[in-house]
C-alpha cells in the first residue's frame, strides 16, 4: 500500500484528500506546512507528496525545492486553487500539478501515473 504525505495548511483540504485516499487505499498522513519536512518525509517514508504552493507559514515551491534537494526521487504533486503557477519555472520541479476541486479524478489519476512511473529503490 502506498503511503501519501499531504501538506496544505488548509484542514479541511487535509482530512477532504485523507478521507478520498484512504477509500482508494492508500496510506496517508497529514502536515499543516512544509517545515520541517525532511524530518516528516524520514519520518513517515511517503511514496508521494502532495504540495500546496500558498500556505501561511511556508511557500509550496520552496518547500519542493528543499524536497527535491534531498530526495530528488521521491514524486511531489503540486496542488493549488491557483492554476498560474504552473507556468512559474520552480512548479517544473514537480512530477504533477493539479489545480484544487471538489472533483478528486485529477489527483487521484495523477497520483496513480507518479506510483506507476516512480523507479523502485533498492535498499
């Protein structure tokens, strides 16, 4: 089963994507902001995280950078309520960007294509 770390400092977006993915299966755990996050990411091991870019205490794209500085392999989905920072040249870090809604079918079909492709670690 994998597990899925979800960072948004919004929680009612947090338990919203803990309920719809523990229903497909998955294994997830929940942080209000990014700091910290390498401790979390150790912590917790997540196949996937899933990033908001605007939070109050941390910004998103910051928070990927210090992610992909250390675990360049490990699959971040960006997901904001604000689709022009897809275009923003720090979101190109990212293996997805999904523009938040009610409807879950994008993040759940881009978290399904991020496992698919993500490369097994041999340990």
């Amino acid at each position: 089963m994998a597990k899925i770390l979800i960072v948004d400092d919004e929680k009612h977006i947090r338990l919203l994507y803990r309920e719809e993915l523990e229903e497909e299966g998955y294994d997830v755990a929940l942080a209000s902001d990014g700091s910290g996050i390498r401790d979390r990411i150790d912590n917790e091991k997540p196949d996937v995280v899933i990033l908001d870019i605007k939070m109050v205490n941390s910004n998103g794209l910051d928070v990927l950078q210090e992610i992909r500085n250390t675990y360049y392999n490990l699959p971040v989905i960006l997901c904001s309520a604000y689709g022009n920072y897809k275009v923003d040249l720090k979101s190109i870090a990212a293996d997805a960007y999904v523009v938040k809604s009610s409807d879950m079918k994008e993040l759940k079909d881009k978290i399904a294509q991020v496992l698919e492709a993500r490369v097994p670690v041999k340990e």
